[in-house]
C-alpha cells in the first residue's frame, strides 16, 4: 500500500513539473515582446520567477524524491532497459529546467538576446520528452 502511494506523490508531482516546463517558455514568447523596463516586462519577471521557485523547483524535487522512493522500493527494476531509457529522458528534462532557469535569470537582469521562435521551439523539447517517458514506463518496449 506505500507503494502505491508513493507513486501517486511521483505522478502528482510529475504533472505539476510538467505544467511548469511547459507554461515557462510560453512566458518567455511573451516576455521578448515587452520592452525592457516596462510595466509588462516587469510583471513577466515576477512570474517567470514565481513559476520556477514555487512550482517548479519543487515539483521538480518531489518527483526526484518520490521516484528514488520507489526504486529503493523496487530495485530489480534497475535491471530494465525501459527504465534507464526513462532515467536518460529524467535527466534531459532536469537540463531542460537548468536551463530555463538560466534563461529566468536573463530576463530578470534585461539580458535576453534570444528571440520569441527561439523560446517557441524550446517549448516543444519537454512535451516529446513526455511522450518518449510515458512510452517507456506504460508500453515497456525493452
């Protein structure tokens, strides 16, 4: 019965990361638009960096700690060539967030040169990551 609990906290946890991943570059599309300084490009920052700190840090953390929990639970699925697929996908999702946490940063400071098709593009990489994590742990392909 812990189990399953504790795999419920890891998939609550996992929506609310992926809710961020997946709201933040839109901010940012929007952001390139206001100019520096101004009232708009002002109120982004505050939730630009309110998404990160309050949402998505920890969320983040909750689904690292809660699917750690249920390897420690379940250890022979470290055997399973899906599962390390899985993990090498975890892995580019959490270089996904360090960096949209970097691109927080320039845009805090008025110090963003890269444009709005940039943050669109970027917007795309944590979806097919999803895709490719609920593919490995649902289907199992090896």
């Amino acid at each position: 019965m812990l189990y399953l609990w504790i795999k419920a906290l890891h998939v609550i946890s996992i929506i609310a990361w992926m809710a961020g991943l997946l709201y933040l570059p839109r901010l940012f599309v929007y952001h390139t638009q206001a100019a520096p300084g101004s009232e708009a490009s002002e109120t982004f920052k505050v939730m630009e960096r309110r998404l990160l700190r309050a949402i998505m840090d920890p969320a983040m953390t909750a689904a690292y700690v809660f699917g750690i929990t249920m390897l420690v639970l379940e250890p022979a699925w470290m055997k399973q060539g899906w599962l390390h697929a899985k993990l090498l996908f975890v892995l580019l999702l959490t270089a996904s967030h360090i960096l949209m946490g970097r691109w927080q940063k320039d845009f805090a400071l008025d110090r963003n040169t890269r444009p709005q098709r940039f943050y669109r593009i970027v917007n795309e990489v944590p979806t097919l990551l999803m895709m490719g994590i609920v593919v490995f742990v649902i289907v199992k392909p090896f």
